[in-house]
C-alpha cells in the first residue's frame, strides 16, 4: 500500500519547521503533539472524529480521574516508584490489563517479561481506565502525581502560550501556542519527577508499552542517565505508523526507544523499511499473551449458538460503522447466531453510543473484558482496522473486516490473500456468516505476525546488548 498522505504530511511539516530540535522550558514538545497532528491530518475531512476524545467531559471527567488519583493514593503510600530491589520499569497503562478467572489483571502485553523477570519488575502505570488500586508491590499507578502536573499545565497555558516566539509558534501551526505550551509545561514536570525517582533509585533498564505517549518525559530521563529504554510492541505498527514512521531525530537527546521488541519478523521488517532508525534494533518476540490464549481458548458457546463477535474502537467513524453494521446484521441472522460488540477499553459512554443496537438485541460485551477468550468461541471476528482482525487468524474463527481506507499494509495484504475476509457493511457481514469458511492454513502467518513457534528472547541478555550499543 505504501505510505498514507497523513504520516507524509507529518513528515514533510517536521522536515519544513525543524520540529524535533525545538523545545519550550527545555522540552521537547514535538514528542508529546505528534501523535495528535497525525490524527487531525488521517481524519482532516471528518473534523467532528478528528477533536473527538475518549475521555469523558466536565465534572464526568473530575470525578473519572479523582476515581484513578484515589486508586494512586493507596498505590504511592507504599512509596513513590523508586523501590530498592525493582530495578526493572515498564511504563505501561491500565488499558493494557485484563482479567483473570484468579482474580489476577496481568498486563497482557508484558506476560514474557513478567515470567523472566518478575521479582525485578516495577510497573509504573498511568490508570487510564479507572481501575482500583491492585495492591500489588509491583505496579504503582502514578497519577496522584501525574494528574496535577497534567492539571497544572491545562491551567497555566493560558498565560504560558502568549510567551511561546513567534518564530516557535509558526513552525508549529496550526497546533496553537496555547496547546504547545500545555505539552511543554506538562513535560516539563513529568521529567522532573522522572528525574528525581531515577536519581534516587536508578533502574537498570526501562520498558514502555507505547513509547510516544504520555510516558516520554519518563522516557527523556532515563536517556538522560544511559539507562536503555525497550518498547514492547502493543498492537499493530503499519507503514504509516507515526509512532515508528520518524523523520529526522535530534543528533542528541530524543525520546525514541534504544530499541523495540516486536511481536513477529513482519513488524520488524516494516519498520526497518518506512524508517531507518530501526535499523538493528529490533528483535522479535512473539505475543505470548495470544500465544497462551489460543491454547486455553477453544470453546463453543454454552448455549448452542453461533457468534459474530464485532470489535469496535475509540474513533468516532468506526463507532458509527460498528453500531450501524451490529444492528442490521443482528435484522437479518436469525436466532440461531448471536451477535455481540466488543468496545475498546477506551472508548466512552458504551451503553448509551450502542444503546439502539442494545435494544435490537445485540449484546454489548464489557469494553475490559478478555478478547482472546472470545476469540476462542466465536464463528466470525470482525473489526474495521483493529489488531483484533490480524490477531484472530491465530484463532478457530474467521476474521472479517468491513471496508476502510485506514488499514494497515498487513491488513490489507491478508484480504488479498483472502485470509482476512471483506464485507461492505451488515448485509455483507451475514453473507459471509452464512456461507462457507475460506480454505488457507495459517500457522505461517501466525508465526511472522505474532512469533508462534519462535523461541522468546533471553531478557535479561537483550537488556545487556542494548547497553553496550548506547
């Protein structure tokens, strides 16, 4: 498919206005905008999707984080994150943690790490779904801290953005001064809180689950000490991935990661072409949350009935796409199918966006709920440009995905090969439910995407390597 025009339009902005070697307070504020300029560029026909959050608003939005700053609290009595004998980080969310019939809520994406490194570890996390406090020595929600920084630069930007040059304020149109100087102010404080844990207890070595985020200050001051800094790959990276897709980093200091531990061969490849900073620092290391999963995995529905399981995300044009295909697919099966939504973890007011296809009979499945254990007992997958369409291949079911300009290169390589089925909209979605399963084996694409039957890294080893490539 090669490159979208967003990500080249990024690029070519970056490249015009120096972006990554400008800075406010010190900080590198290109590193926490770049994210959001892709979107707004990805959905510049649909402005309504483009400024749409999935962060509740008003006093919804006060008591949701007051929810997570009082989670924080139970979590930072123990101590702030530094913990003597935890001189692993992984710097990670609570969105990426799911349930356990124990009781447990590991995060999925850190399984491997976990079993190699556990007594080592400390997860500092930003609790973003709202869980409470899991009590654990190992995970520390931050954001009793994280939030009034976060709070303290929303307020005092108003003031900081009419100091923001001119010169900086061009280079960054059309983001305004105001927000630059919310990133700025936020960053700032973030990576003086950053620096005064690793001063205080340096870790060895830091994970981060999504590298170009809210963690990059974090990110910024483990660089600043040498300390190497591994993403773990957490969900699909296509050729116009802004958060892999980079143009020209800073000689010195930039919040990249030293390296990236991808799910299979495939993403490595990917990377390495669209970017040649990856060149070298990449090394697979399967998805073994899905790996375990497709094991544990494989059982019809109690009741008898087939599923069409459908995957929604947080953008605003898949919602409406999800909820209009679930209502008339649910029209046209008959009560031998059952058909259900599965929102992302992050998507807002679930109950009241599907609540007419809720009342045509269409279940809505628990946004934190495990996907992978559904995955196991439905006849057809489907999503719109979600890792789930990719991920369900290693599954019994079918996977299907209804039409959309965005997919990835891997998606849309899949379909081709017929691997990953096509359909239009709900009417589509039932023709393929009520027809016969496509032929094809799938373990070798199982393997290239998510390292099935590929040894895992030796941790501890790849930590030591990325240090002596510093």
């Amino acid at each position: 498919m090669g490159r979208n025009a967003a990500i080249e339009r990024v690029l070519a902005a970056e490249a015009a206005g120096d972006l990554w070697n400008r800075t406010l307070l010190d900080f590198p504020v290109w590193s926490l905008e770049r994210l959001r300029r892709y979107r707004q560029e990805l959905l510049a026909n649909d402005p309504e999707a483009a400024a749409a959050s999935s962060q509740p608003r008003g006093r919804a939005r006060l008591e949701a984080e007051w929810t997570s700053v009082r989670a924080s609290l139970a979590d930072l009595k123990a101590g702030p994150p530094p913990k003597r004998g935890r001189d692993i980080w992984v710097l990670s969310q609570s969105s990426y943690r799911r349930p356990t019939p124990d009781g447990g809520s590991p995060c999925i994406f850190a399984t491997h790490l976990r079993e190699q490194l556990g007594d080592r570890l400390l997860f500092v996390e930003i609790d973003n779904v709202r869980m409470p406090s899991l009590g654990r020595e190992d995970v520390c929600f931050i954001d009793a801290l994280q939030v009034p920084v976060l709070t303290s630069a929303r307020v005092g930007s108003a003031a900081a953005g009419r100091a923001v040059p001119p010169a900086v304020a061009a280079a960054f149109a059309p983001t305004p001064p105001r927000r630059l100087a919310d990133r700025a102010l936020y960053g700032r404080g973030m990576l003086e809180l950053g620096r005064r844990w690793m001063d205080e207890a340096p870790p060895s070595a830091v994970f981060v689950l999504c590298a170009y985020n809210m963690h990059v200050p974090l990110q910024l001051a483990a660089k600043e000490r040498g300390i190497p800094v591994i993403e773990l790959q957490h969900g699909v990276i296509h050729e116009s991935h802004p958060g892999y897709v980079l143009g020209d980093l800073p000689a010195g200091l930039h919040p990249a990661p030293d390296h990236l531990v991808t799910f299979g061969d495939h993403f490595g490849r990917v990377i390495e072409r669209e970017c040649d900073y990856w060149t070298d620092r990449w090394t697979v290391g399967g998805h073994a949350w899905l790996k375990r999963a497709r094991k544990q995995h494989a059982e019809p529905r109690p009741d008898g009935r087939r599923e069409v399981l459908i995957f929604s995300q947080y953008d605003l044009p898949v919602r409406r796409q999800v909820l209009q295909a679930a209502r008339d697919l649910r029209a046209i099966l008959d009560d031998g199918w059952h058909v259900a939504i599965k929102p992302h973890p992050r998507e807002p007011d679930t109950e009241a966006f599907y609540a007419t296809a809720i009342a045509d009979g269409v279940e809505l499945v628990p946004p934190g709920a495990d996907s992978y254990a559904r995955l196991g007992r439905c006849e057809l997958a489907v999503s719109v440009y979600s890792t789930l369409a990719i991920e369900a291949l290693a599954f019994p079911c079918r996977s299907a995905v209804l039409r959309s300009p965005h997919w990835s290169e891997a998606i849309a390589a899949l379909v081709d090969d017929g691997m990953i089925e096509l359909a239009e909209d709900g009417a589509g979605l039932a023709q393929l439910a009520l027809s016969e399963r496509p032929g094809g084996s799938r373990e070798e694409v199982a393997r290239d995407l998510f390292g099935v039957g590929v040894p895992e890294p030796d941790f501890e080893q790849l930590i030591e390597r990325v240090r002596r490539a510093l």
